[in-house]
C-alpha cells in the first residue's frame, strides 16, 4: 500500500473536517429555529388558548394580565354572560336565554344595505351562525378557566362556493365586558383569503392577537332604527365614533326597537347612481352578496340611466 504523505494526511483531514463542520452547523440552526418555535409557541399559550369551537367558528379565550396587548386593556373585566344576562332572573346560566339574546345583537348589526330608502341592514351573521356563536359562548363561559373572567377572540369562516377547501371569507372580532357594557371590536369583516393546497384547520385559526385598525372594510352597520344601548364605542381620547367598535349595553338586552334623535324627521337624500355602483362593488369584494347577486343588482341599477 503507497504511503500517503504529510501533505496528503493534511488534505485528507481538511476534507473530513468540512462535512463534520458543516453537519455541526445545520445542528445549531436546527436547534435554534426550535427553540424559537417553542419560545412563539408559550408566549401565544400564555396571551390565549382554546375555549370552544366547530368546524366554521372559533373561540379564543384572553386573560387578563400582564401580557394582554394593549388595545384590550381596561379598569375591569366582566364574564360576558353577566352582561347578556342581565336581568334575567336569579338562573344566570340559562342557554336558551343566553343564545336567544345572543342572537338579537346580531339582527341589528349588519353590513350597509345598497337599497336607497331601506335602513336595514344586511345581517352580518346568517342566523345558524348568529346561534352556533351563542351556544360556543355559552360553552365557553361556563366553562371559564380558573373561574377568573376573560376577552375573547372570535373567528368565523365561510367557505368559497366557487373554490372550495382552498378559498374562505374569514371575520375576526374581540369581544370583552366591562362595567360600561359589552365591547365587540373589528378587525376582519368577510377577507378573502386563497391558499394553495386544500387548507387545514390550523391554517385559518392561527391569527395573532393585533390591534383592529378602523377602515371602512371592517365597519359595522347599525340601523337607526334600534334598541336603546346599542351604539358605537367612542373612547376619552377620541372624537369621532369609530365604526368597527360597538358598545353594548346591559339595558339593550330587554329594550324594544326605538328611533334614536326622534324630532323632526330629515328628508332621505336618495344615493347617486354611481354610489350605489360604488356600495354594490364594495359587498362584493367583501363576499357578502354572491357575483350572480352582483350582476343582477348591478343590472338593475343601470336600467335607471
């Protein structure tokens, strides 16, 4: 056997060394974006973690403590179903109370209608969901961990009709109790989101807690026609209302249907033709009315020119 020289054995070495180096290396990255994992993975367990949910809807639970994102800050927190509940006798768990209730906050928000002289809303939930959200929040507070009260983060999907299992329309809102009433802020109202491949269930409940950010894609429709205690939410530190944040309360849940500003009555301005286009495109790139629906409408209103 030929014997290999000093400066082979170096090379020999060199070479040996390289894989050996460069396994070391994809070890430590490895180990790194692992432990990073699990860091992401126990900080979103300590700001929220599954309280209830279905095949459409899904409630996050939101303690309050040192971590709870700013924008959910407040003095106190209350059980959401003292709120809804208020009044309603000494049995303060009552589900079919709880839901039926439930289910009237959602007859009174909707979406701005593309009608000209009709005040109502489209409904915002369809009533199956308005029902499903009242029966997962009742779960969900009945089942508070460590009895301590909590916020809430809510996301519903629709799926696409046109694309199913890899389209949806997805609406994300927080909802918490205060002494003042039930807050329910915005942050997504129908968004269109595509992927790819045919999508899981981690791929469109995996949202973070953000601050909503009011726009008018993400604002919430309220009949003038209504029940006293349900309005939009002004804080101290603002001026106008903000239209993706409602307040209600206590007293909306037994009130009866009123006129707000009741005095002489303002004549209606009917919307411009190109309002109306303008209000028809914007519910469709939201998903609330369906691309037949569009067209129809859209139909109808340029029969007026």
């Amino acid at each position: 056997m030929r014997k290999l020289s000093r400066r082979n054995w170096e090379k020999l070495a060199a070479c040996l060394k390289k894989p050996i180096r460069a396994k070391k290396k994809n070890l430590k990255l490895l180990s790194f974006f692992l432990t990073l994992l699990f860091t992401i993975s126990c900080l979103s367990s300590q700001r929220k973690g599954m309280a209830s949910s279905s095949d459409s809807i899904v409630l996050y639970y939101l303690k309050k403590s040192s971590e709870t994102p700013l924008f959910l800050q407040a003095g106190t927190w209350l059980p959401i179903a003292s709120g809804v509940l208020a009044g309603a006798g000494p049995d303060q768990l009552d589900r079919a109370e709880f839901i039926s209730r439930w289910e009237k906050l959602f007859k009174f928000t909707g979406i701005s209608n593309t009608g000209v002289f009709n005040s109502e809303p489209i409904r915002l939930f369809t009533e199956d969901e308005s029902f499903r959200l009242g029966e997962l929040l009742f779960r969900a507070e009945s089942e508070i961990p460590d009895g301590l009260p909590q916020a809430y983060q809510v996301i519903i999907k629709r799926e696409d009709p046109i694309r199913p299992g890899l389209r949806i329309r997805r609406t994300i809102f927080y909802i918490r109790n205060s002494p003042e009433g039930i807050v329910l802020e915005f942050s997504e109202l129908g968004q269109v989101l595509d992927f790819q491949t045919t999508y899981s269930f981690q791929d469109w409940t995996l949202v973070p807690i953000v601050k909503p950010e009011p726009s008018s894609i993400n604002s919430i429709y309220l009949p003038e026609i209504r029940p006293e205690g349900l309005d939009y939410l002004v804080l101290p530190t603002e001026v106008e209302e903000v239209k993706n944040r409602i307040l209600v309360k206590n007293g909306f849940w037994t009130a009866n249907p009123s006129k707000k500003n009741v005095g002489t009555p303002t004549k209606k301005i009917p919307k411009t033709i190109e309002d109306r286009l303008r209000t028809l495109q914007e519910l469709l790139d939201k998903g609330l009315i369906s691309k037949q629906e569009y067209e129809k409408k859209k139909a109808e209103i340029l029969k007026e020119l």
